[in-house]
C-alpha cells in the first residue's frame, strides 16, 4: 500500500459489488494491518481526513480504520482491542485521535458520517478505561460552537457511543451523563436551524436515555429534556418526529414513576395526534408509545401484586384506563389502514395498531369491551373489506385480558356470524377471521358450545384449510385449539370430537398427501393430525389404528426420495416431512399403547432405515428417537429383541457432542430403554454407562446435561437391579462431588436453577440406586455412601432455595434409607431435628401436588418404623 494512488485504488475495490475486487482488497489491507499495524492506522486516518479526497474513498477509510478496532465476534473485538492498547504506539494514538476529531468538521457527509464511527469504536476501547477523558468535553464543545457539519458528525458519534452493547463502556458513560445530556438536548432544540443537526442530536438523545437516570431525578433538567422532546414532535421534519416518539417510548419504558405530570399536560394529546400523522412511520411511533405505556402497566400489575408490603410497591398510574376512550378509538380506526399487497411479515400501521389494541386488552379488561364491540358492530357488514376484516380483527385482539366469564356471552353470541365470514368474498377477511377464531379457542374455548358451535366451526376452519394456504397457519391452530378444548377425560369411550374424528383425519391426510402443496401447510396440517390423534377417545382407536399404517406407508415411502435429493431446499423439505411423520406415528403409539405391538417391527425397521440413511447435522434423528422412545415404553421387555439392530445408533448419538441436542434426547432414551426392559436392558449398561461418564466430563457439553445424565443413573440402577453394584462405587464418587456444587447469594438466577436442578439429579439417581440395593440385598455395599446422602439432605433442609420436585425427591430418598435398613442402623441420622422439620415442612406445604405430599407421609412412617422400635420414641410431625 504505498502511495496515494494504491491506497485509493484498494479503498476503492474495497467497496466493489465485484466480489473478486472486493475479496482482494480486504486481503491487502488485512496484509497491510498485519505487516505494520501503526503505519495501517496513520495511513488510514490520513486519507479519512484528506478534504481532497473522494466522499466514497474517505468513507471506506473510514470503515477500514473502525474494522481495525471493532468486531461482532467477541473473541475478535478482544483481539483488535489487544493490538490497539499493547502494539499501538503512544505518538500513533495520540495522531489518529487527533485526526478523527479534526475530520468531524469536514463538509463532506461520508467523511463525518465515517470518521463518528471510528471515534466509536476508539471510545469502546478507551472510555472503560478512563484514557480519553476529554473526548465528551471536545464533543460537547463541537456542538455548542462548531459549524453545522462538525454538530450533526459529533452528535452522530456520540449517538454511536451510547448505542454500543458493550457493558462496561455502558457502565463508564454514566459519569459523563452531563456532558452527553448537554450536547444532545442543546442539538435538539427548536432553536437549531439544522434539521440534520437536530435529527443526529433527537437519535442521539434516545440512544442515551439509559444512562441519564440522575438527570431525570431532578425535575428541572426532566422538565426542559422533556419540552425539548415534545417540541420535537411537532417539528416540520417527520425524521425528527420519528426521533422524538422513539424518545417517548424509550422514556417511558424507562421512566414510567416520573410520567404522571407530563402524560397530563402534554403526552396524551401528543401521541394521539401522533397517532393520526400522514406519515405512517410516525403514526406506528405514537402507537408503539401506548403500546409501551400498557406493557409497563400490565408489568407493574404483576409485580405489585407479589410484594410483601405496600411500601415494595411501584408507583402505578393507570395512564391507558383513564385514556381508553380516547387511545382505542384510534386504534380501531388504525385497524382499516391494512395494505392489501403486504408481506405477511410486513409491520405497517395496522400491525402496530393490531399489536396495541392487544396489549391494551391485557392493561385495562373488561373496559376494553364496550368501544370494541361498537366498532365490530357498526363495521362487520361494511361494503368496504377493510372494516370489515378491521371489525373481526379487533373482535379477536381482546380475547386475551378482559375475564372469561365476562367475554363469554360475547363469544357465544358472536360465534354465528363470525364462523359466516369465514365465507367471506374477501381473502383478507377470511384470513383475518381465521386468526381471531384462533384467538377464541385459545383464549375463550369455554364460550363454544360443542352441540350449537362446533360442527359448523369444524367445517368451516377445513374448507379454510384447504381453499387457501395464505390461511393455513391460522386454520391449523384454531384447529388445534378445539382438539385440546374438547378431548374430554382420558379413558372416555367419546368425546365431543368423536363425530368428527374420521373426516378430520381423512381432510388432514388430504392436504398432507398433496405432494405439491406448500411445504409449511403440510408440516402445520401434520402438526393438527398429531393433536387430534393425542385428544382421540377410546371410540376412534380404530380409526387411529388404520391411520398408523397409513403414516408408516408414507415414512417408507420418503426412504428412496433421499436419493433424488439435489438442491438444499429439497433436502429441509423432505426432512420436514419425515419429522412430522416421526411426531404423527409417536402421538399413535403413545395413544395406542400396547395395541401397537404388531406394527413394532415395520415401525423400527422404516426408522432403523431412516438412521441410516439420513445426513448429519439432520433433526431427523431426533423424532425417531422420539417416536422410538414410544414404542419402548409401549412394548416394554419386548423391545429387547430391537436393542442388537438399535443400539450402535443410540451409542453414537450418546458419543455425539457436536450435536448437544440429539445427545440430550439418546440421554433420555436411555432412561427410557431402561424403565421399559429393566433387567432385560443389563447387557447394553456397560456401554451406557461409559458413553454417560464420559458426557459428564465432557467440556463440549453444557452444565444443564449433568442433571439428567445423574437421573439417567437412577433409571439404570432402578431397571437393573443389584447388577448395578458394578457401577457403584464410581456412581457414588460423581454424586458427591456433584453434591458440593452451590450458588453464592450473589449468584446469577441461573445458576441457582441448575443447582436445584442438579441436586434433583442426585435425588433421583440415589432413590434408584437404593431401590435396587435393597431390593437384591446388597444395602451393605451402599452404607459407605449413607453419610454423604445424609450430609446433602441437610444443606437441602437448610437452603431456602429449592423447587417441589426436589423435596419430593428428598422424601423418596429419605423413605427407601428408612426402608432399606429396617434394623435401626441408621437410627441416629433419623433422629436429628431437621429431618423431622423436613418431612414436616414437605407434608404441610399446602400449594405442593398430592403425590408430593404422600411421598412426605410414606417418609414420615418408614422413618417412625425405623426409630420408634428401639426407644419407643415417636416421631412429632
């Protein structure tokens, strides 16, 4: 890179479209970096700063210079951030700063634009570590004198600066909040005759709201932030206007105590006439302000509601119930500003207002109701399709806030004339009314009368299903919905659903068997199949039955389509489809139980042949693992004769850890194998519990798998027996240094839901294990282990942190001790207090499941029988 002349050219072929030039380029100015890192920099920052330079060249100086500093790897931005403070020399730094703060002046846009980049980056590195501690003042000086150029590239910058992720410059800017505050507010006035000064300073202004909470304690800095602000939203630019409802949003998220006087005077007419604007950027602004308002009501609600005493309480407002009348008819009328030729992903105004609307149904309920149902009154027969479909759009928003025995008569009375636009002329409306019916079997299924509603809704979500796959993921859940609403108790010989079993299943294998049908309405009318197969009742088994062999036929048919596979997106469509199928043949052998039995060798045969034959990094493997999974727990002992032909498959997956959660779900298989076959499974343990030990040392593999592979251990011994005494000692050894794993007071939430998580783990596999010892007369080989069970027993009684699950195991454990060693060797351990205290506090805890508290009461008589023999001493629970 010598010369002007080479500089210029690679900068140029830096920002080629031609892939060749551009490839290139980088690699001469990586060469060039690596070569003479200081002489990089000065070059860099010489041509940025060069006014006789091109706009586009000093641009891509600009972004070279900031790609030598910064990076979106973490691992990458540590090792620039390296080079910059320890290879860089003092002279160099000092020039490039110099340079860049000069540069910030330039009249030409992309230079400045550039050069605020670069200054960003510089302070990511230097801020944290206080070694540029006039860069704010000479910012805020910029903008206070300097010419328009020079305040619109400072406050760019420093817009930069306080948009940065980065924690620990975060964490340092809030000790230059002042001087932050100063530039921006000043850039943002009225008064500023630049309105690309002003823009910069309003986006700058809302990237550093976070860090300027001391400011907005005093309510005179508030006050004139806040003028500043909403003089923006009346600013002749919509770009300002934008800037300063994104400001409000930001304000109020952050904010919400300090609000009350503004929202009065100032804000509720603001966002409403925001809310109208011309320019829909605005608009979707205003809106999101009073989405905003409600997400923070809806979570000062809930967080009020679990204090302890009303000095906890946050302050609460009631900023959208009092504006309800005002805000929702806006809203409403948003609602008719759909665009017909929108992405289905699109966010225009009526999304925003669509989103709004049902956030505003979750702040205030029922008081939602009565401006809703005027609108869906007045427009659910407007000639016009945007009020209609705007009428059942807003019926379906409210379903999720106001209560359900409230919205129930509304439903039951609006279900009728909402199931006929189904069969409305208008795509739009027929899509829109899929969705809210969605929305009511979700949220409202009690108000759907299965004698009056369901048949009619039935057929009209299927005829929407199969008319148009622009409504199929609306149809397909609302479909759902009702399966689950109406599946009735288990066992029973009918359910609702029942008269409309056979045609579902028959429409659903319709649409899934139309092989050129959308890939994304075959995967979600698959999804429909597998929740009305799980909701079936004992009458429709039959038909379950006939549609197993269907489902396996099609498996085996998608074996050779492997074969033809070219392109990638085949490839993702045709795995999709065997998922889906791996999901729909579990629900039917879970549902089918052992009746399944015959299918078992054509079912593991097909998935057997998938394992085989499918890619790596597939999520195949997984749904046949699945529905493998099934099957063993459905056949039992049975399944053995599948284990010689499965069981390199499972291992290999145990041993892949570059695929976590395909080695997660071969752990819970496992599990699973062993409970089904139990002492049928011994031959395969040497092997699982190698591949287990093995994946608990492992670096590769999360903490969050050690619970299970330790539950995992619990299963082995439980099906095992006494076999399990092989395993033992080394068992043990991981279960106690698994026990001494603890969270500080200080430690993250995380941390202390794997430690509750872990000691889960421990419980479950020592309540295996001691089964199978006592159960085959080998209690004397665990008794070297007692002390550390007990020891882990009593840091669980001590720590408050700790979940149902865990006492309920604690109470199995505490039970099979009592009950393995009838002869009072444990006496002493059962007799201490906290035992007692324990089992007392696990049997009385009102909010825990029957079964918990039975655990505590069987523990409660097994420890009595243990140490009321000796000395007649009762146990005082």
């Amino acid at each position: 890179m010598e010369g002007a002349t080479d500089i210029n050219t690679v900068l140029t072929n830096s920002l080629s479209a031609d892939a060749t030039l551009r490839n290139a380029a980088e690699q001469q100015l990586t060469q060039a970096a690596e070569t003479n890192f200081s002489q990089y920099l000065l070059t860099l920052v010489q041509e940025l700063a060069n006014e006789n330079a091109q706009g586009h060249i000093r641009a891509a100086a600009g972004i070279a210079l900031k790609n030598a500093f910064s990076a979106r790897e973490f691992a990458r931005q540590a090792e620039l951030q390296a080079k910059w403070l320890q290879q860089t020399d003092q002279d160099t730094k000092t020039r490039v700063k110099q340079l860049a703060l000069e540069t910030l002046a330039s009249s030409n846009a992309q230079a400045g634009q550039a050069t605020a980049q670069v200054i960003a980056s510089i302070a990511g590195i230097e801020l944290p570590r206080n070694q540029w501690p006039d860069l704010m003042h000479v910012l805020v000086r910029n903008v206070s004198e300097g010419n328009p150029h020079q305040k619109q590239a400072s406050l760019t910058a420093i817009g930069f600066i306080c948009e940065s992720p980065d924690q620990e410059l975060r964490a340092s800017l809030v000790s230059h909040s002042n001087a932050i505050l100063t530039a921006v507010v000043q850039g943002a006035r009225k008064e500023e005759t630049s309105n690309e000064v002003r823009l910069a300073a309003i986006t700058a202004l809302g990237d550093s709201l976070e860090f300027v909470g001391n400011n907005f304690k005093h309510e005179g800095e508030r006050n004139y932030i806040m003028q500043v602000i909403c003089e923006a939203t009346q600013a002749d630019d919509s770009h300002i206007q934008q800037g300063a409802f994104g400001c409000l949003n930001r304000i109020m998220a952050l904010y919400y105590e300090n609000m009350r006087f503004y929202m009065e005077k100032a804000l509720f007419g603001l966002t409403i006439l925001g809310m109208k604007s011309a320019d829909e950027d605005v608009a979707k602004l205003a809106v999101e302000f009073w989405s905003t308002v409600c997400e923070e009501e809806i979570g000062i609600e809930d967080d009020n509601a679990q204090v302890e005493s009303s000095e906890q309480m946050r302050p609460f407002y009631n900023f959208s119930r009092v504006a309800t009348n005002e805000v929702v008819p806006v809203l409403l009328n948003l609602l008719t500003k759909q665009d017909e030729d929108a992405a289905d992903d699109e966010y225009n105004i009526s999304r925003a207002a669509y989103q709004c609307l049902q956030l505003y149904a979750q702040a205030v309920g029922a008081a939602i109701i009565p401006p809703v149902i005027q609108f869906v009154e007045a427009n659910l027969r407007n000639e016009d399709w945007h009020a209609r479909d705007a009428a059942v759009s807003a019926f379906g928003a409210i379903m999720d806030g106001p209560d359900e025995k409230v919205l129930e008569p509304i439903v039951k009375s609006g279900m009728q004339p909402l199931i006929s636009m189904m069969e409305d002329p208008s795509l739009h409306v027929r899509d829109s009314t899929a969705y809210a019916l969605g929305r009511i079997t979700e949220a409202c299924s009690e108000a759907i009368d299965p004698a009056q509603h369901l048949d009619p809704l039935i057929r009209s979500l299927f005829a929407g299903l199969m008319s148009n796959p622009k409504m199929a993921a609306s149809c397909c859940w609302a479909l759902m919905n009702l399966a689950e609403r109406f599946a009735g108790d288990v066992g029973a010989s009918q359910n609702p659903l029942t008269p409309h079993f056979n045609q579902s299943v028959a429409n659903l294998l319709q649409v899934t068997g139309a092989l050129d049908g959308e890939a994304v309405v075959r995967t979600a009318a698959y999804e429909v199949l597998n929740v009305f197969v799980q909701s079936s009742a004992t009458e429709s088994l039959s038909a379950v039955a006939d549609l197993s062999g269907v489902i396996i036929q099609r498996l085996e048919e998608t074996l050779p389509m492997q074969a033809q596979v070219v392109s990638v997106e085949d490839r993702i469509t045709l795995e999709d489809m065997q998922t889906s199928l791996c999901t729909v043949l579990q629900a039917i052998i879970q549902r089918l139980d052992k009746e399944i039995a015959p299918q078992g060798d054509r079912i593991m045969q097909v998935l057997l042949q998938l394992l085989s034959t499918v890619g790596a990094k597939s999520s195949v493997p997984e749904g046949a693992f699945a529905t493998i999974s099934a099957l063993a727990n459905a056949m039992e002992d049975d399944f053995v004769k599948y284990m010689e032909a499965f069981a390199p498959f499972l291992y290999n997956a145990l041993g892949n850890q570059e695929e976590p959660s395909l080695c997660s779900m071969a752990i819970g298989l496992v599990s699973d194998i062993t409970r089904s076959m139990g002492e049928r499974s011994q031959p395969f343990c040497d092997n699982f519990m190698n591949y287990l030990l093995n994946n608990l040392r492992s670096t590769t593999l999360a903490n969050q798998f050690k619970p299970a592979i330790l539950q995992c251990f619990g299963d082995i011994a439980g099906a095992i027996g006494g076999h399990f005494e092989t395993y033992l000692s080394v068992v043990a050894q991981v279960l106690q240094q698994a026990a001494t794993v603890t969270a500080s007071a200080e430690g993250s939430y995380e941390l202390f839901d794997y430690v509750i998580s872990l000691r889960e783990g421990i419980m479950d596999a020592w309540g295996g294990i001691i089964g199978a010892m006592k159960n085959s007369g080998k209690t004397q080989a665990l008794q070297p282990f007692v002390p550390s069970i007990f020891q882990l027993l009593n840091t669980i009684a001590t720590d408050a942190n700790r979940s149902e699950a865990l006492m309920r195991a604690s109470m199995g454990v505490i039970g099979d001790l009592a009950d393995a060693y009838p002869g009072g060797e444990l006496v002493d351990a059962f007799r201490q207090d906290w035992v007692t205290a324990l089992i007392k506090e696990t049997r009385s805890n009102r909010e825990f499941q029957a079964r918990t508290v039975e655990t505590a009461r069987w523990a409660r008589e097994q420890v009595k029988r243990q140490i009321g023999g000796s000395q007649n001493v009762m146990l005082q629970t």
